[in-house]
C-alpha cells in the first residue's frame, strides 16, 4: 500500500477523532449554564466544566496538528472512559448502551492513535525530518519519542 495513501489516512483519522471534541468543547462553551447543568445532575462538580473544556479544546487542536500526539491521545483516552463510567451508566437504556460504547470505541481509537503516532503528516514528525532521519512513517512510528 501507498505510504501517501497511509498517511493521508492517518492524517484524516485525526481529524475524524479531534473533530468531536472541538465540536464538544464548542457547545460546551456557547451552552456552559446547559452544560454546567448537566454536569451537576450526575453528581459531578461543576468546577470540573472549564478543565474539561481545556481537555477537549486543547487536545483536539494538538491531535489535529499531530503535535504532542500521543500524550494528547492519552489524556482524550482517559476522558472517554471517565465520560463513560460517569454520565453513561445506565446500560440497560438503549441510548445509554450507545453512548458508553461510542465512548469506549474513541477511546480505543485514541489508544491506537497513542501507540502508534500522529504519522509524517504531523508537526510532531518535523525535528527527524528537519534531521534528515526521517525514514518513512514506519520508521516514524518505530522511533522513541523525545519529550
């Protein structure tokens, strides 16, 4: 298969993955009296509402310009799963069922997106390739991160 083709998919899975986050982060912040609500409604506290508007805001324009990546895949994992177990415990509704699996599938997403790094298309890629390192996005994936 096409490296281009490769990195065009992973560069269009970032932007799938990010894009329901800045979305989120949006209504959270044009509706915060809505979203405060909400939150507090599931026994969670509403001084928590800016920091996960931060996360999701924060994270989804890292994960869209493959900078810091991984860590940002990370923290977007670990939000998934908190949002599931805190707001989707209802399993036996429906609609509940979907959202907490529709958070588990993102997180897994971000887990591999994680593992496997934001690709060449990446800002995150730039210092191998301004190295004259950069091997290809299987040698990009392969090498340890500098921090």
């Amino acid at each position: 298969m096409s490296s281009t083709l490769m990195e065009a998919a992973t560069f269009a899975g970032r932007l799938l993955l990010a894009a329901i986050f800045l979305h989120e982060a949006w209504s959270k912040l044009t509706g915060y009296p809505a979203a405060l609500a909400y939150m507090q409604a599931f026994g969670v506290p509403g001084l928590l509402l800016p920091f996960a508007i931060a996360v999701e805001l924060g994270c989804g324009v890292l994960i869209v310009g493959g900078y810091h990546t991984r860590i940002a895949a990370l923290l977007l994992a670990a939000f998934c799963l908190a949002t599931a177990v805190l707001f989707h415990d209802r399993l036996s509704d429906r609609n509940q069922l979907l959202h907490f699996e529709k958070d588990i599938a993102i997180a897994g997403g971000l887990l591999v997106l994680f593992a496997h790094g934001a690709g060449a298309w990446a800002l995150d890629a730039l210092p191998a390739f301004a190295r004259g390192r950069w091997r290809g996005p299987k040698a990009e994936s392969a090498a340890p991160r500098e921090s």
